[in-house]
C-alpha cells in the first residue's frame, strides 16, 4: 500500500483509496512479518465466509463424497480389467480422485475473488493499511485449507469402500502434501484467471472450459494405456496425470519418483511463474 492518496479512478469508477494509516515497513523482516499478518487475516476471512453459508458448506462436502461413492460403482467394473492384477478400482480411484477434486474446487478460487471485486469487498481492503498481495495469498491459503478438509472426508469414504494406503503412514504423507502443493498451484491460476477475466459467472464458465478436458484427459479415472495414441501423449505430459500418478504410488505402491518430481516441479514452476503476474495484475486493476 502507500502512503499517499490519488484521484485516479479504480475499477469500480470511484476514487483511488490508497491512503494508509500506517505506511509498509521498509525492513525485509518487518516485510515479511506485515505480509504474513495480512494474510492470516484474509484467510480467517474467507473461512469464516465460507462456514457462515450452511448450503455452500453441505454441498462441497457432500459432492466430493459422491464422487467417490458413484465413480466407483459406475467405472468400477470396466475398469478393472485395465488395472495390474491385486489392485482394485478402488485403490487405484481415490488417489485420483484427491487431484480431481483439487482441480475442480479451484475453479470456486476464482469464482469468490470476482464475486468480491463485484461486490466493492476489494475495494475496501485497498483503503486499509494492508498488503495488497494478502488479499490474493488470503484466498489461496483459504481454499487449501478446504481442500485439505475435503481429502479428509474423501479418504474416509474411501476406507469404508476398502480403500487402503499400503505403503505407510509417512508416504501417505506424502501423497497429500503432493496433492495440497497442486491444489496451491491451480488455486493461484484461477485467482489469476478471475483478475483477467470480468465477472464471477465468466470466470467460472471460463475455469470449466480451461479444466473439464484436462481431469478427462489425464490418467485421474484410468490408466492412459487404455487412451487413444493421440489422446495417452496428451495425458501423459499433462501435469494432472503426474499429479495423479504421484499421488497414486505413494498410496498404494509403485514407481513413486518420477511423477513425485515431475508434480512438484510443474507445481513449483507455475507458482514461480503466476504469482508474481497474479500480484502485479491485481495491482494494476484495483
């Protein structure tokens, strides 16, 4: 934020707020800690936002689950003759099912944040004394945190359908910090995709069209063996299968270092990429 205050228009066609009360530290350390601050605030925010809607908070969680129970049922018998002998849909499902559900939840990243730029909530965190990348970090931290709660649920419903992690507590770990470093990432690419794209039906329209052939197009539901030529060369260069396939070997077992490097380097690489463009774009447009 500074310290002085411009009649510039905003976004919303009113004055520029930008005065602050209390001008940035300019110390790295003072930076670091005002940065941190003002994100836990907005976090606690839009969790609190979120818990206050007793619809919104049902059905995210009830969906999830019936993802789980249906896909199951329905892909479960076609499916297994595709799969390596001794391992169940099941089993092979969930795993997936932990990257589809954190790439479709994204899309509401990008849905909440232009539903408060429409509705003038931005504007007013910019007359306050805060960071303005908190308002951005605030909402990814946010949805991860939700997203965290939904593998929660999800895992449960699994292990009453027999679903088991084979290969230990601390790989289990490791799938779920895999998954939770993916779902940051998408999470900060649809905030971007809501700071380019206007209005909150916009922004979701556009994040289904953006993510609907990247969940089937990967090896989330089946093995890309079974894919087409053209299609198993998409899904096997796609960062929603390496997520998958990391997340699927650390459960249940199998080559786990390749796609747990490629996932993390796709993840690393496109958060060192979108964060910065996501801060400078929200900067300029509010």
């Amino acid at each position: 934020m500074t310290t002085s205050t411009t009649s510039e228009p905003g976004a919303a066609g009113r004055p520029r707020a930008d005065t602050a009360a209390v001008p940035a530290p300019t110390h790295l350390g003072g930076r670091i800690y005002w940065q941190g601050r003002d994100t836990w605030t907005v976090t606690k925010r839009n969790l609190r936002h979120f818990v206050r809607q007793p619809r919104l908070l049902v059905f995210s969680t009830i969906q999830p689950m019936m993802f789980v129970v249906l896909f199951s049922f329905v892909f479960g018998g076609i499916a297994q003759v595709a799969l390596p002998e001794g391992v169940t849909y099941i089993d092979f499902l969930l795993p997936g099912l932990f990257v589809h559900s954190a790439a479709f939840r994204s899309t509401q990243t990008a849905v909440g944040l232009a539903e408060d730029l429409e509705r003038g909530v931005v504007d007013r965190f910019r007359s306050l004394p805060m960071s303005r990348a908190a308002v951005l970090s605030g909402r990814t931290l946010a949805d991860l945190v939700r997203s965290l709660a939904v593998v929660g649920l999800m895992i449960g419903v699994g292990y009453a359908l027999g679903f088991r992690f084979t290969e230990g507590l601390l790989a289990a770990v490791g799938a779920v910090l895999v998954v939770s470093l993916f779902s940051f990432m998408m999470s900060w690419l649809f905030c971007t995709l809501a700071l380019w794209v206007p209005g909150a039906e916009a922004a979701q329209t556009a994040g289904f069209v953006f993510i609907f052939p990247l969940v089937f197009g990967s090896s989330i539901f089946v093995p890309i063996e079974t894919m087409p030529d053209w299609l198993a060369l998409f899904a096997a260069n796609s960062p929603l299968t390496h997520a998958a396939d990391a997340a699927r070997a650390l459960s249940i077992g199998g080559e786990a270092l390749r796609p747990v490097l490629l996932s993390v380097a796709w993840s690393v690489g496109v958060l060192a990429v979108i964060i910065p463009l996501a801060v400078r774009r929200y900067r300029r447009i509010v």
